[in-house]
C-alpha cells in the first residue's frame, strides 16, 4: 500500500484528527513548520485516545520522492503509575519543525 493510498483530506474545521500545517517563518532557504492536530475542535488527550506522534515529509517541486522530515512523539497522556487518567501531565499534540532546502 501506497501512502497516497492512505493519507486522507478533509475539511480540518469539522475534523479533530486532521493535521494542520502552518509555515511560520520562510526566508529563502529555510521554513519553521507548524503542525497541530485538532486546531480547531481539540483533540480528546486520555490514556485512551490519544495522539502518539506525527510525522512531517516535504516533496520538493520537480522532485519525484519525498523526504521525511521528521517525527515528533506525544508521550503523556494522564497515565501514572496509579494507573490510565489519573495524572494531570499531558502532551498537546502541536509539533515544530525547522526546514532547510537550498532553491533549484
């Protein structure tokens, strides 16, 4: 299976679990990304239900493969050792990237 095959698109005002990507700063060569999930409709955060991590990829224009930029891991989620939701620390699921790419 393709990842095209498995990333969706859909409206990300009525859709908690819809990435959003913000480019935050942009000179020529380098861009600050921003990725959140559940911007506008937050995202549950129990031991349940949960985001675990997300993963950034950049197709350059002209390009044919992608590259994986990177991953950002959310490690709490109100689990302790008193057992699930029972602890008030918990990751939000906003996650930054800093991009460099020299210009063709």
């Amino acid at each position: 299976m393709s990842l095209n095959e498995i990333i969706r698109t859909d409206d990300w005002t009525k859709e908690k679990h819809v990435p959003v990507i913000e480019i935050l700063e942009k000179s020529e060569e380098t861009a600050t990304i921003k990725v959140t999930v559940g911007k506008e409709i937050p995202h549950p955060n129990t031991t349940e239900h949960h985001i675990k991590y997300v993963d950034l990829y950049f197709l350059p224009e002209g390009e044919q493969f992608a590259y994986h930029i990177g991953r950002q891991e959310f490690g709490t989620h109100g689990e302790s050792t008193k057992g699930p939701n029972t602890s008030d620390v918990y990751t939000g699921p906003i996650a930054y990237f800093v991009l460099t790419s020299s210009p063709s």
